[in-house]
C-alpha cells in the first residue's frame, strides 16, 4: 500500500509557476495546488510501497529549482 504525504511549498518570489510546472512535468502528484498564505504550493503524492518518504520527497520534489522551504506531512488513516 502507498503513503499519502502532502508537502507544501514555499517558492522564491516570483517562480512558483514555473515550480508548479516542473512537479507537474515530472507526475509524481496526485494532485498539486496553488495555495494563499504561508505555503505557494500543496503537493499531494502517493509514495510507493517500499520508497523511504523522505528520499522521495528531497530528491524527486525539493530537486526543483525554485524552491525555498518545504512541509511535509504523512497521514495514517483515512476515515
């Protein structure tokens, strides 16, 4: 069974639609959103079954250029 992580971005001004098209390029989301606040971007991916989540997360999507900062949050359970 997958992980589902979010991971929320933090771009360097003035890149984060250039950011979001990288990630999109590279399909590795389920889903990806532009977010207001704190965080440009919500990534939601499904890690496979196997892949450490944190080699996942900093060499498949913090590998982006344009990225300052990152969130990652796993999840448990779906209710």
């Amino acid at each position: 069974m997958s992980d589902c992580v979010f991971v929320q971005l933090r771009c360097k001004p003035g890149t984060t639609y250039r950011v979001a098209e990288a990630l999109v390029l590279k399909e590795l989301h389920s889903e990806l959103y532009s977010t207001s606040g704190e965080w440009d971007l919500l990534l939601k991916a499904y890690v496979p079954e196997g892949v450490d989540v944190g080699k996942f997360v900093n060499e498949r999507v913090l590998d982006v250029d344009g990225i300052e900062r990152s969130l990652t949050t796993l999840t448990f359970k779906a209710f």
